[in-house]
C-alpha cells in the first residue's frame, strides 16, 4: 500500500483528506500546531496544551465506521449560544476541541489524547503534530517589523501591503520522531492548500522538518491555493508561493502542482473582494521552474464557497 503523507493545517488539510481516505492509502497527516486564533487559543492559554483545532478538522475528515456520521457532528458542535458553565466561559469552544483537551489530561501527553481521539473516531490513517514542542510563530516584514502570533498573521492588524520576508518559531521547536519517520518513509508528500505564512511555512521551520523532506524519497507534490490572502500573498502568483514553499523546504522545485484553472462565480468574487482576495493568477511560464509536472483543471468545488473540490484533487493526486 502506498505511504502518502500531508502536511498543512486547517481546512486545506480537511479537504484533501477527505478525498484520500476514498483510496486504498496509507494516510499521515502531519499537522501545524502553533495556531493561536479563537477557541484553540483561548483553550492553548487556559490549559497549556497543544492548539488541537487543525488536529481536530484533520481527526473528522479520516474519520470512519457505522458511528462516524453522528460523531464527526459531536466533534464539529460549537458552543456559539447560550452558555456552558455558569459564567459562559465555554461560549465559542468546539466539543471536538474541548474533548482533545480532556484527552491529553486523562492519558498524560498530547500526543496520546490525539491517538485516543483517532481510537474514538476510527479514523483511516494517522493524524500526528509536526512537533510537541509549544512555541510561537514569528514573522518579520519588509520594513523590520516583528509580528507575534498566528492570530495576528492570519488577521493582520498591522498594514498588510507590507510583505512578510521571514517566519520562525519562538522558542524552537523539533519534529517529532514520528513525523521524521512517517516522512521518510512516504511514497508522496502532498502540501495542502492553506494560508502561506500562518499554516504552511509554520511546518518548515521546525528544527529538523525540511532535513527529512529533503532526505525522503517521496515525490512532492503542491495543491495551489485558490485565492490570495490580505496580509500574506496579496499580489502573489502561483509560481511566488512554490518559489517561498521551496525556499523553506531546502526543494530545488516540486515533482509536481495541482493548479486550479476555472473561474469563481462573480456573486463568489464580490464577496471574497471585500476581504481583500481575489484568485491567485496560475502563471504557468513561471511555474515551469518549480515544478517537473504542472497538471491544470477543475479543480474546485461548486459551493459559495473558495474550496477545492475533495474528490477531483484526491483523484488525481491518487494517480500520482
């Protein structure tokens, strides 16, 4: 059975995954763990424990069996209204989120609450944190200035035509053995569509992690993000994300990209224009130098939403 091993965070890792598990593979998600925005965190402050939300949407899209319906529900309910507790201080936690956080208590570690959880969900394949250690992601723009947190990269309050030149962790943070391991031993490594510098590059700059990609066999493979993100890839193509993906990963250029080539609905566009996004151009002159194969087509979902459609990429990442 093929070893094939994502790596991103978030709902670019979901979407794919979901896709995946429809295939006979052999599935390890690797997943960002230095998110600090909303219910992870609040939970991550309060209760020192790895940020589980990128775990948890990795853990719902492998899930599987009779009960997997009814559980991915459970793990997925928010407590957006009324109030958990007498002071409300549940209000906007997912259950999946919170349950996590039991987990890691009960059983000692974070590592073994994520293991319990795919027990729980009887999820196909494995999902694993790029690394346990608890740090914080960095990132220096062009004109110097430092910006601490996910949060505050994923939602810039600082301006976002300044562009962000570097990411790091503070204080460093080590891959996981595990992780190594499942990466050197990955017949492909599959980069997820997500945000560039608040979900991919985290997963780069940990001690040890561009070390194994670069030593593993496997054929590397980028989904290219739909859409620009304000404060991060504004002004970016295709090719400028593979060129920043290669820089951090040690790559000369990727065995291949998926580029989506359709064009969004205009009432999406309008939308999405408002927060300051719009389709990131598929260059594909450009792109030549960082890819051996570049496979264009239809690759997104018909929803009102910017996603990719699960089973169109899984196909064809399966093929690969």
């Amino acid at each position: 059975m093929k070893k094939v091993v994502t790596i991103g965070g978030g709902t670019g890792s979901y979407v794919i995954l979901r896709g995946l598990k429809m295939y006979t593979l052999d599935i390890t998600a690797v997943v960002n763990m230095f998110d600090s925005g909303g219910s992870t965190g609040v939970l991550r402050d309060e209760f020192g424990v790895l940020p589980p939300g990128d775990v948890r949407r990795c853990l719902l899209a492998l899930s599987e069996g009779k009960r997997a319906e009814i559980v991915r529900k459970l793990f997925a309910y928010r407590f957006d209204t009324g109030k958990l507790g007498t002071n409300g201080s549940g209000r906007g936690h997912s259950f999946g989120n919170l349950l996590l956080v039991a987990l890691s208590s009960i059983y000692g570690s974070d590592i073994e609450g994520i293991k319990k959880a795919s027990e729980l969900l009887d999820i196909k394949g494995k999902v694993l944190p790029v690394s346990v250690d608890k740090s914080h992601v960095h990132a220096r723009l062009e004109d110097g200035t430092e910006i601490e947190g996910e949060g505050n990269i994923d939602e810039p309050k600082h301006d976002g035509e300044k562009h962000i030149v570097e990411v790091f962790l503070k204080p460093e943070a080590h891959v996981l053995d595990e992780t190594a391991d499942a990466i050197l031993d990955a017949d492909t490594i599959i980069i997820c569509p997500g945000d560039l510098y608040s979900s991919l590059m985290p997963n780069f700059v940990v001690k040890g992690m561009s070390e194994a990609i670069q030593e593993s066999t496997a054929k590397k493979v980028l989904v290219a993000p739909l859409m620009t993100k304000w404060g991060e890839t504004n002004g970016y193509t295709v090719s400028m994300v593979a060129k920043e993906l290669c820089r951090y990963m040690g790559l000369e250029m990727f065995d291949a990209i998926l580029c989506n080539t359709t064009k969004p609905d205009p009432a999406m566009l309008a939308a999405y224009a408002e927060e300051k996004k719009v389709p990131m151009p598929v260059d594909t002159t450009d792109l030549e130098t960082y890819a051996t194969e570049i496979i264009l087509g239809d690759f997104a979902s018909e929803s009102d939403l910017a996603r990719h459609d699960s089973d169109k990429v899984a196909k064809v990442l399966a093929e690969l």
